[in-house]
C-alpha cells in the first residue's frame, strides 16, 4: 500500500518569509496529491491540489510541485501570515488516500 | 448548510458498548470515505465507498468495525465491542471520484 512521509514535522517562520514543506511517496500509481490544512479542533480544509499530470500549480500565496520521477511533492507558501499557522497536511493517492504524518506551522508576527 | 454533517459529533461509551456514527455527504458526491484520526497523527483511512458499494477497506481495520452506504447516500459506521483504543476522532468525506474530498466536522469518540 501507499506510503507518504512528510518534513518537517515542525517549522517555525517570521510572517513575512516562506515556508516549504516537503513530502514522499511510494506507490509510483499514485496520481492526486491534495494539501490540507487543518486548525485545532476544526476539521481538514483542502487548500491545493495536484494531479500527476502537471508539474507545478498555484494559487495567490500557496503552490505545489510534484516530481513524479523522484516520487516527491512540496508545498510553499510565500509572503506567510499568522493566520497562516495550522498542521498541514500532505497526502497522495490511487483510490484510498494516504496522509502524511503532518507539519505544525507557526508563523510569529 | 450543503456541506457534509456527522452525527453525533460527541460520543461517550463504555468499554464493550456498540456505537454507530452517521455521515451525511454533499449531495452529488459519489464517493464517501472513512478515516480515524488520532492526536498528532493525520487521519487513517478506514473504508470507501463509491455509489453503494464498498470497494476498499483498510487492511489494518478490525472486524468489529462495518460500513455501510446502502442507498448511495448517507453512511454510517459501527464500532462493536468498543475498546479505549479505539478512542478517536472519525472523520467523513466525500467527493466526485477521487478528487477534492471535503470532509465533515468529525465524531469524536471516547472509549472509557
């Protein structure tokens, strides 16, 4: 089965910088990779998406690149807020959806 | 509210009690999934459906745990036999095919 690993489980940024968080996975038939973002106590909230057959996307503040060779994706947000601060969640899949471990955000005013 | 709703959203039972949980998709979703999600971890698949029928299920999901859709439409998931392990929060989505699964608020079950 799908195996997805994520780093790093934490990170720490002054608002203002960028933040890049990096996952893996095993199954090279995986071919959607969505992030979720998800605050204490609330539920996941899908930010991006990408499909296999496309290299890089982005929206405002948020992009993801997928290279499926290495079987590796990223997530970068730029210009980050303190509403940016949340676990983050990657996640690959076939059918089933495998999610990785998660990345606590902190972004410090 | 067109979103996906889970019922309850809290649950207390004893150890060896049986509970069930509803989920409610949005509407035109063909797919519901199931996952646990426990503290610090991200959430683990449990079961998928696709229209009525069950077509995945995670090998790591004991036999007192079943799931139905029977109509295509909602879903609900039961636990027998419950152990403290089994504490956690269970966490619904649904989406058209694979893509862009929005998930629901969670139950969150306490075994004591």
């Amino acid at each position: 089965g799908e195996n997805v690993e994520q780093h790093p489980s934490t990170l720490s940024v002054q608002e203002g910088d960028s933040a890049v968080i990096k996952c893996t996975y095993s199954d090279s038939a995986s071919n959607y990779f969505p992030w979720y973002k998800q605050e204490l106590g609330k539920r996941p909230q899908l930010i991006i998406d990408i499909r296999s057959n496309v290299g890089e996307k982005k929206d405002q503040r948020i992009a993801v690149t997928l290279n499926k060779t290495a079987k590796h994706f990223s997530l970068h947000i730029t210009e980050t807020q303190p509403e940016d601060s949340a676990v983050y969640f990657c996640a690959a899949t076939y059918n089933d959806m495998r999610f990785g471990a998660g990345t606590r955000l902190t972004v410090k005013p | 509210d067109t979103g996906v709703s889970q019922d309850p959203r809290h649950k207390i039972t004893k150890r060896g009690q049986n509970v069930t949980f509803r989920c409610d998709p949005i509407s035109e979703h063909n797919r519901l999934y199931w996952y646990r999600q426990t503290l610090g971890q991200g959430p683990e698949f449990l079961t998928y459906f696709q229209n009525e029928a069950q077509l995945e299920k995670s090998r790591l999901l004991s036999d007192r745990f079943s799931a139905e859709r029977p109509k295509g439409s909602f879903s609900t998931l039961e636990i027998q036999r419950t152990e403290q392990g089994d504490s956690a929060m269970y966490l619904c989505a649904s989406s058209i095919e694979k893509y862009e699964q929005y998930f629901g608020p969670g139950t969150r079950l306490t075994v004591t």
